[in-house]
C-alpha cells in the first residue's frame, strides 16, 4: 500500500533541468556503447584508462 501511495508521486513529466543537458549530449556515442556487451564496455574502458596512464606518464617523465 505504501507503493500506491509513493507511486502518486512519481512525475513523468520532462524535467526541464534534463531537457536542458540534453541538448549538449552527444546521445550516439551513448547508443554506440549501449550496442556493446558489457564484457566489452570493460575491455574498452580498461583500454581508454591504460592510455591515460600512458599519456601521464610520458607527460611527467619529460619533464
């Protein structure tokens, strides 16, 4: 009964704060991630964070 009551509450109307972001978003690059299985979203944030690592630490040893 209290899930009745909760569920009265619920809005399905369009935030405007979300609608707003939602023009700045590039919703591709979401769908193209979304195709993706989620072992292979790991592997391919596993990649990004090794070149990351990689670019800090060319970056600091040439200083």
């Amino acid at each position: 009964m209290a899930e009745a009551m909760e569920l009265q509450w619920v809005s399905l109307e369009p935030s405007p704060v979300i609608e707003a972001y939602k023009k700045d978003v590039d919703r591709t690059l979401i769908r193209e991630n979304l195709k993706l299985t989620p072992d292979e979203r790991i592997k391919k944030m596993i990649s990004v964070l090794r070149f990351v690592e990689e670019v800090r630490r060319t970056s600091t040893s040439g200083k």
